[in-house]
C-alpha cells in the first residue's frame, strides 16, 4: 500500500507550505505546546502523529486561527503571516476537515459548499457559479459527489468529501485533516487515500493527523511525531517503522500484540433472541438479532459506527428497552413485556463500559470519586442508609486508583481533568470492580493512548480467563481482531455474518461491514 | 482539554462576585452623581441605614429570610439544571397552606403542635405547587421555565378568588383573611432577646430566621451527603449518565422540583407565621424572583446564597432608607441599583472571567520568571 516515495531527499531545497518555529502554548498551568517547530513541503502528504493530549490539535488549531500562539512564528509559503482568526487561514489558503462534519444535514451538497460564500443577493446567480467551480473540481481530484443530494442522505464517506471539497471551494492548498477515518470502513478509507493522493498529484499539501501508525505508514511522505506536548521526532515515512513511531509516541517500547490464548467458554451467559428495535429514523432499528455469548469468551462486534452497534449496547444494558424479541441473561428473559433498567441489570451481573464516556461513563464535573461509583451509589457499602459517606468513598477510589494505576491517584481530582486513558481506567476499574457475568464494553480504547491501550486489553482478557462473558464493541477492526474469540458483524441494523478468530482478516471484515457479499453465517451466528 | 480560560476555584468563588458587586455599584454611583447627588454619601446613607441604624439590621435579616429560601430553592433546582422561576407562586400557595392550618387549628392546638404542622404545611403545599410542573417536564416534555411561570399566574389567582370569596374574613372590605390568634404566630427575635435580658430593637425579624439557616445545612447535606443528592447532581450534570447508571430521570427531576418548590413554600412562613399573621395579598411582593438572582450569585451554594441573601436584604433595607433620605432618590431609583446588581452578579456574571484569568495568568507568569531569576 505504502507509495514508493520518488521525492528527492534533501528538504532544504524543498519549498515549505507551512513552516512553524518555536510555537508555544500554554492552557493555565498545561503547557499544550511547547517550542514546537514543523516543516511541510509543499506537495507532499505529512503526517503528525501523537497520542490523546499530545498537542495535535492544540497545534493544528494554532495553525488554523482557532488559538493564537503565546509565542512563535508560523511562515505559510515562506511569507510570514500572523493568523489570529480562521478567515486569516482561509485567505492563506490553509482548508481544514475537523473529525466531526461542520455540515447543515437538510441542505443540498451545492448549499453546503456555498454557505456563507453566497455573494450578492440573487441566489440562483450564486448557485449557477458554484456549480460551475464545483464540477471543476470534482473532475480535477476524482471527488464525485451529486451536488443536488441532501447531506443526511449520504454515506459518512460522500460527506466527508463535501468536506473537502468545502475546503477546496475556498482556494485551499493546503488541507489539514483532523482524525479523517474514524468513521470510515477500511474501504472507505481506501478512497479516502486515493483522492488524498490525486491532491498531492494537483499540487495541495496535506497535513493528516492521527493516532493510527497504519495510515501515517500507507499514505504520508513525511511524518512529525508528537508527545506531551512537543515535537519529539521528524522521519520519512519510508526510513520508519511502525515500531519505532510507536515507541517515539509512547517513550517507550510497547508491546501491540495482545497475549491470547484460545478461550475455554463455558455456559451461556447471555442469549439474545429474534430482539428487534423500532427507531423513528431508518437509522439505529435493530431487526431480528440472536447470538449466543458464553462465560469465558469475548465476542466481538465490527461494523462502521452508526449502523446499530450503539443500539445494541443500549438495549443490552437496559438503558432501552427492545420494541420486539428480547434476551435471557442467566435464564432470566428480558423483553418490552419484562423490562429491566441499568439497575436491575447490574444486580443481575450486567457490567457495561459505554462508548460514550464523557456522556455516559463519568459525570465530567464530579470528583473521581464520584465518578467511580455511577451506577453503583445505591450499594450499601459506599454508606449508611440515605447517606453517603465521603470517607468510604475516598477509601473506594483509592484503592481502585491504586489497582488500575489510575493517575494522578487523586480521589478529589474533577474527573474531566484526567486523561482519556485514566478517564476509561476510572470507568473500567469500576465495572470490572463489580466482578460481572457479563460485561458490555463500547469503543473500550477511543481516544485513550497506546500504553492505556496495552493496559486495557490486558483487564479484558484477564477478566474473560476470569469466566466472564464479554462482548466488545469497537470500531477498531485491529482491536476487535486482537481481542475476540469470534467475531459478529453488523450492518444497517442487522447481524450479517460472522467469523471466527482464525477466519477474520480485514477484507473479508471489511466486505460484510459494508454489507457486501457476506457469507452466509448466520447459522454459526445463531443459537 | 481544559478550556482556555480557567479560573482557580477561589476566584470564580470568591473573587468575581465581589468585582460584578463593585462594577454594579460602580454604574449605581454614576447614575446617582447623575441625577446630583454625591455617590459616596448615598452609599453611606445606604449602609447606615441597613446595619447602623436601630433595628435596621433586624429588617436586614427578615429581608434576608425571605431570599435565603427562594434563593435555596432556585438553586436546588438548578442543580438537577432545571430552571425554577416558579419561587413566586410556590412561596404564595406556601402561605396557603400555612395560613389554611392557623385559620383551622389556631383555636384547638397549642403552638407547639401548631407551628411545626403550619410549617409543614407551607412546604407540602409549595412542593405540590413545584412537583406538578416538574412533573409536566419529566413525562410531558413541557420546558419548567414556561409552565412554572405559568404556575406563578396560576397561583396568584387562586389566591385572590380565595382571599376575595371563601377566605376572607366576615365583615371586612379587604382582601385578606381573620388575624390567627396568638398560638399561631412565630415569635420575633426582640422578644426572645428581651425576655432573656438582651436589650434588641423591635424589627420584623422572627424565628423563621433560624429554619432559614437549618434548610440551609439541610440542603448541603440533601445536595452533598446524600444519594439523593448524587443522585439530583448526576442527572444535572449529565442525564445520560444518570440514565446509564440506571437513575430514573424523571422520578429525580419530580422530586427535586417538590424539594425546590417546598422551599420556595417556606418563604411562607416569614411572612405569614412571623409578620402578617394572616393571609394576605401578594405577600410575596417579588421575592420569589430575586431568589432568582440569589441563587446566581450564591453560585448555588448555600454559604454563598447566605451571603447574597444578606446583600439583597441589606439593599432593600439599605434602599427604603436611601428612599427616606433623599428626595431626588425614589423608590424606582433603588430599583434601579438592585437591577444593575441582578444584571451584573446574574446576566453579566461571566463578563470579568476572561479578563480576570487573562490578568491571573500574567501575575503568575510574572511571578515565574522573577523565581527563576532569582533561582
């Protein structure tokens, strides 16, 4: 996949798109960026790649007129230009693709590049130019998108180009990606690469950023890797290896590989039955799912994100009930009829670490030690009767902070100012403290940084030689490959197939995700 | 990420209220120097006539009664994030059921019985009063701010179809019903002293004064201490949360606004059980707003709602004085003064963050460079 890189080494020589010395940041005490220093050349793809809170985008949003820099220089086409708001970036030509779509979901593709670009007060004049400039465009990248389509119509990666095109409809050379394939099916981001690379052909820099070793090594030239806060190393991405980068992100040599032997699964634990979910949208209905997932095993769910994964995991953990069928959890049947919210659930064994967990998982503003208990503040030993008691809560916290290297082991500390990584092990440490039949787990790594990561599949596969049956949802094939036993996969709302451990590789995953030619294992799938 | 402009804890507590209270005052003053008179003697005038005076700081407290449990009441509410305007007619239907125990019971039950029922009372009826639109919000989906102010409308003419027809009292013109009889009255504060030999001014200021500040510590260990409370806070902060550790919303969300609404329905008995010993029209006269801008103040705190109550006490106290004193200075004037402070301590309350954490980060910057010069 890696493209041969013909540049000549040598950079010196090298015109520089963008060029940023010494760029320092602080956030009150956080110094998010310190004397970060970056050279892109013109025309070539560059990556930055870092874990959470390494200052990526601390760094791209500086370069973007979101922040403004304490201190630092930044140089676009070797002109010195001080960008204080994003309509500065824009005059420079820099174009910018966040990792959520900045779209209005009922407009037309046409309109969406045209906000705020309308000029004078006769739309239709306005509409007739920029469909103009658009189909030029479109013809020049390969980015073909239906301009009359209505954006909530189209799939992630068609909006995603509305995205770029956006960007490129503003006279952008040089595009930052923030985070692009995280929502995207390993196809998708195939494509994603090739128009990527048709800009490289026309001349636009790119700036990527991410976390996945695997993209910086597919389609950058270059690459920056940051870590807490500055720039530790520059490398061409065709003299790197994925080990090297990982180890220059984390500081030290980490182990990606999860030990994983083959499971010895015992009884059922959960059985789901024929469960179906009405949605007043088409998206997020659940039809007809059954498996089977038994103690001592980890199941794993792949598919793009929104096509029903999220449903699961709430109507599994009682936070919705089901509109049709339903599931057994130990014996006991759970249906519309028998409903059982999160709090039965929970006496019934039911642990879930949810995909959301800033929404979800902690309540930002509480202490740690508040946040460790969420779910579990009705449990007679977190004190007496109506009350809490804030000693027993410390002593809780702590020695949860101490067994899953929770840091700062600060019970006291808002639970909004850990770390992704530390915010997860505060979720995780409390569910897995629950000592469950079953554990639900939603996106377990998002946004949590390599070492976590290593620590957390650690927990799991722990837990399951432990005898708890545990289902994992991750958008992450690499993950749900690492960690599961067998493998499910889920499209618009229904279970398509799935694979065992030895079976899965990333195209046949990647095929039925997207609901394409997949084989027919429904019956392996079923009870 | 931590926003940008974070402010350390002792500032955002302690330190912005104070500034939005200077710029408030600062604005009043120039109004004041506006209209010819000197600033720096009106405030004088104001201060004297709040805490100097004789009995003037026994007005203060019984001003301060009323907003310390509207503003109680908002900020209980506020934190499950729902926005009780309702403190008004809360408080009124409060002194409803207040007023309807004293008129049936005053002749038959001593005040030991009497007093605690009429209390009980005033809050059943106040939470009912809050509980219903809380309700409407957590089933109906209808927003708390539009059917609790609906409520206050509601309640007022409840009030005046009972205090002109079955509640007033025979063979009387006005509005209002029979004076309760002695049983059924709160003693003042001058009394108590007087009869323990402390020489006290006389002043409107009763015993309801002490439940005030005993809600007050009730109310930090409802929000802090208790499951209840995680409970309120959780769904507050984050109802998804709440949700996903199996909290039920809506029984929290109804609870909380019976809790608020009792608050707010306590009121009541300053006014009825300690001063007006009967029922009255409009005995509320607004409080149950500004407990509103109390409560904003107080950052939801009932130390700092303590505080913001006495300040509020002290500017209705203080302003009637300015009023007394100064021809030019009416009473819409002093209205004036409070609103700038609501404006600025509640409307305008973030305004000097940004500046303030601006001018924090640079002393502190400062201060690090001068240390590693020095070091």
């Amino acid at each position: 996949m890696a493209q041969p890189n013909e540049k000549p080494s040598g950079e010196t020589s090298l015109p520089l798109a963008i060029d940023l010395s010494n760029i320092n940041k602080r956030f009150g005490d956080v110094h998010a960026n310190k004397d970060v220093s970056l050279q892109v050349v013109s025309g070539h793809i560059h990556g930055i790649i870092g874990e959470n809170g390494a200052g990526k985008s601390t760094l791209v949003s500086i370069l973007y007129g979101f922040y403004t820099a304490d201190s630092g220089s930044i140089k676009i086409n070797g002109v010195a230009t001080p960008i204080v708001n994003s309509a500065d970036a824009i005059a420079r030509g820099i174009g910018m693709v966040h990792q959520h779509f900045m779209l209005v979901p009922n407009f037309t593709v046409l309109e969406n590049v045209m906000l705020g670009h309308e000029g004078g007060l006769r739309i239709d004049v306005a509409a007739q130019n920029a469909r103009q400039t658009l189909e030029k465009l479109s013809a020049d990248f390969g980015l073909d998108v239906d301009l009359d389509m209505i954006i909530e119509d189209l799939p992630v990666g068609l909006q995603q180009r509305v995205e770029i095109l956006k960007a490129l409809f503003r006279g952008a050379e040089i595009l930052i990606l923030d985070e692009p394939t995280g929502v995207l099916t390993p196809q998708e981001t195939e494509r994603l690469f090739d128009v990527l690379r048709a800009l490289r052909e026309q001349g636009v820099t790119v700036l990527l950023i991410t976390h996945k070793l695997k993209e910086i090594m597919a389609i950058t030239d270059d690459v920056s890797v940051m870590r807490a806060g500055q720039m530790v190393a520059h490398r061409k991405t065709f003299e790197t290896s994925p080990p090297e980068l990982a180890e220059l992100m984390v500081g030290r040599k980490v182990v990606l590989k999860v030990d994983h032997s083959p499971a010895s699964p015992g009884g059922d634990v959960l059985v789901v039955a024929d469960l179906c979910l009405n949605s007043p949208g088409s998206a997020g209905a659940l039809k007809d799912i059954s498996f089977t997932l038994r103690a001592g095993e980890i199941v794993g769910i792949a598919g793009v994100s929104g096509n029903g994964q999220s449903e699961l995991l709430d109507v599994l953990s009682g936070i919705t009930p089901p509109s049709r069928g339903g599931f057994y959890i130990d014996g006991r049947y759970i249906s519309r009829k028998t409903p059982a919210n999160p709090a039965i659930l929970r006496d019934l064994g039911v642990a879930h670490v949810p995909e959301d967990r800033h929404k979800r998982g902690i309540v930002l503003p509480f202490s740690a030690a508040e946040s460790i208990i969420l779910g579990y503040s009705a449990a007679s030993d977190e004190g007496e009767g109506w009350w809490l008691s804030p000693e027993t809560l410390d002593t809780h916290c702590r020695r949860l902070m101490q067994d899953f290297d929770i840091r700062p082991p600060n019970p006291k500390l808002v639970s909004g100012n850990f770390s992704g990584g530390n915010q997860q092990k505060i979720v995780l440490a409390r569910e897995i403290s629950a000592q469950p039949r079953l554990l639900l787990v939603g996106q377990p790594t998002r946004g949590v940084d390599i070492g976590a990561i290593e620590f957390i599949h650690k927990q799991l596969i722990a837990l399951r030689y432990a005898g708890c049956a545990i289902l994992v949802v991750s958008v992450e094939l690499d993950e749900i490959m690492s960690l599961s036993d067998r493998i499910l996969v889920m499209n618009n709302g229904q279970l398509v197939g799935g694979l065992t451990r030895d079976e899965a590789d990333e195209r046949r995953l990647g095929l039925m995700m997207a609901g394409i030619g997949a084989d027919d294992h429904s019956i392996w799938a079923s009870r | 990420m931590s926003a940008p402009h974070d402010l350390p804890r002792w500032a955002d507590v302690g330190l912005i209220p104070l500034i939005n209270l200077l710029a408030a005052l600062v604005v009043s003053g120039i109004v004041v120097a506006f209209i010819g008179e000197n600033p720096i003697e009106a405030m004088m005038v104001m201060i004297k006539g709040a805490f100097v005076y004789k009995g003037s700081l026994g007005y203060t407290l019984y001003y301060a009664t009323n907003f310390i449990f509207t503003g109680l009441a908002v900020a209980v509410a506020f934190h499950a994030m729902l926005f009780n305007i309702g403190g008004e007619g809360q408080a009124y239907l409060g002194g409803l059921g207040a007023g309807l125990v004293c008129l049936m019971f005053d002749s038959v039950l001593p005040a030991i019985v009497l007093l605690p029922l009429a209390i009980i009372a005033a809050a059943g009826l106040g939470a009912v009063w809050g509980a219903v639109p809380g309700y409407l919000q957590a089933k109906r989906g209808s927003h708390i701010v539009i059917t609790t102010i609906m409520f206050n409308f509601l309640g007022a003419s409840i009030m005046v179809w009972l205090l002109a027809g079955a509640l007033k009292a025979p063979g009387q013109m006005s509005p209002e019903t029979r004076v309760f009889s002695d049983n059924a009255t709160l003693p003042f504060i001058h009394e108590i002293a007087n009869a323990i030999g402390w020489e006290v001014a006389r002043s409107p200021l009763n015993l309801s004064f002490v439940v005030a500040l005993l809600a007050c510590v009730g109310v930090w260990v409802l929000i802090w201490r208790s499951r209840l409370g995680y409970a309120i806070r959780a769904t507050g902060h984050s109802a998804k949360a709440a949700e996903y550790a199996g909290i039920s919303v809506s029984r929290v969300l109804i609870i909380t606004m019976a809790i608020s609404g009792g608050l707010a329905g306590m009121m009541a008995i300053n006014e009825i059980l300690g001063v007006q010993h009967r029922i009255v029209l409009n005995f509320t006269s607004g409080y149950g707003f500004t407990g509103i801008a109390v409560a904003l103040m107080g950052r939801n705190h009932p130390v700092g709602i303590i505080l913001a109550s006495l300040l509020f006490g002290a500017l209705y106290q203080g302003g009637a004085e300015l009023d007394f004193e100064f021809s030019t200075i009416t009473r819409e004037m002093v209205l004036l003064i409070q609103g700038l402070i609501i404006l600025f301590s509640g409307g305008l309350a973030y305004m000097f963050n940004k500046p303030l954490a601006r001018l924090l980060a640079m002393i502190l910057r400062g201060k690090r460079q001068t240390e590693a010069q020095h070091g």
